[in-house]
C-alpha cells in the first residue's frame, strides 16, 4: 500500500491510524508549494488531493471517512473502529463525521477568508461568522471530553486521529480553547500521544 501525504494537511489523521495501528505503507510525501511528487499523486487522484491511500491491488480510496475506516479495519486489534455491528462504532463514525464535515469545513473557509474576499472589512465579518459556527459546534465536544479519556470512550480511535487535526487548526483561528477547558485537555492528551507525535514529525518518503 501506498498512501500519499502532505504535513500540516488533513492527511496527517492517516498518518497518525498507520502509526498507532502499526500498519505496513510506503509513504509518499507530496508538496505544491516545493512541487514534489505532485504528477505521481494526480496520476493516481486526478483531484490531486491527500490524503490519497492506493491499495496493492492498485485501486485507489480517497476521503479521511473512507480511508480512516479502511486502515482501522485493517488492523481490528487496535480497536480504532469497533467492528461492525458493535453500537460504539457508528458513535465513533459519527464523531468523524462532525470533525471532517461540522469541523473542517467552517475552519476551511476562516482560514481561506483572504482567498474569498480582497475587502479587509469583508474578512474581518468572514472570520466572525466562521468563528461562531465553531463555537457553537465546539460544544458537542466540550461536553463530552470533560467524561471521557477519548472523544469516544477509553479507546483512541479514528475519531481521536481526526480530531486532533481540526482541534489543532481551531486552536490556531481562534487564538486558544480559553473558553473551552475541557477541549484543552483533550487536545493536550492527544498530543502526548506517541503515535501523534511520531506522525507529525514524519518527513519524506518511507518505505
Ligand atoms: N474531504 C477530504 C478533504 C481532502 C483535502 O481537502 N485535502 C487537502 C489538504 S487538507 C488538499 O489536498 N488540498 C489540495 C488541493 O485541493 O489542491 C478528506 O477528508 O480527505
């Protein structure tokens, strides 16, 4: 298998599933910026979007939902997806749902505000209304990581690996989780942990 990256992408939840579950997979670094790798990643997604995951029979899955899912099933004894037909695991595909869709998708377009508008007035009223649909969304996870270890439970799951890349960007836009505490720690958990911290240092290809 092979699975296309970028840093500081929505790739890195795949990267940080392949850590934790010990997964085999060359990774293949890619940059638009540096232009490397770009025409081997659109010969595979002509989106040219990571991440992008190709199987070793040479099809192609694209999407953190598809992907995230696929390498968890993988690797079952991780426990990153409890198997199907087991309650919790439409909880935890509904937890990555909310992050890829409720999460990234506002935290997208504050980022992107200048691309919007050239108006600094109009990016200033971009920002804030992004900004509130985060909080108000923000909550659902406040409430439940003041119980939980994991945003699911005591499990780190693929919710877990996708979390913590919106969380890390939200926290960027909205200056700090000052009023979410909880949020806080959650984050700080996830970042002690040693397969996050082994794929955010990842660079490069590796075989
Ligand atoms: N919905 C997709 C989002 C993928 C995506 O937006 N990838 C970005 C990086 S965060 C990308 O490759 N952007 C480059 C581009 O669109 O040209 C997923 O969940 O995998």
């Amino acid at each position: 298998m092979k699975y296309f990256y970028s840093t500081e992408t929505s790739s890195v939840p795949g990267l940080i599933a392949i850590e934790e579950a010990q997964i085999k997979c060359k990774l293949i670094e890619t940059s638009k910026s540096k232009k490397v790798n770009i025409d081997l990643l659109e010969s595979f997604n002509p989106l040219s979007q990571v991440g992008t995951l190709v199987l070793d029979d040479g099809s192609v899955l694209t999407q953190n939902l598809a992907i995230l899912t696929y390498l968890a099933d993988l690797a079952p004894a991780s426990r990153l997806l409890p198997p199907s037909g087991e309650r919790s695991r439409y909880d935890v595909l509904s937890w990555l749902a909310y992050s890829i869709s409720d999460l990234q998708k506002p935290l997208g377009m504050g980022f992107r505000r200048k691309e919007l508008t050239s108006s600094e007035a109009a990016q200033a009223e971009v920002l804030a209304f992004f900004t509130k649909m985060l909080e108000r969304f923000l909550m659902r996870i406040e409430r439940a990581a003041g119980d939980l270890r994991y945003v699911n439970g005591d499990d780190f799951t693929i919710a877990d690996c996708h979390l913590f890349f919106t969380l890390k960007y939200i926290k960027v836009l909205l200056g700090g989780f000052d009023q979410f505490p909880m949020t806080a720690t959650y984050f700080e958990r996830l970042l002690d942990r040693p397969s996050v911290q082994r794929a955010i240092s990842i660079k490069g290809d590796r075989r």
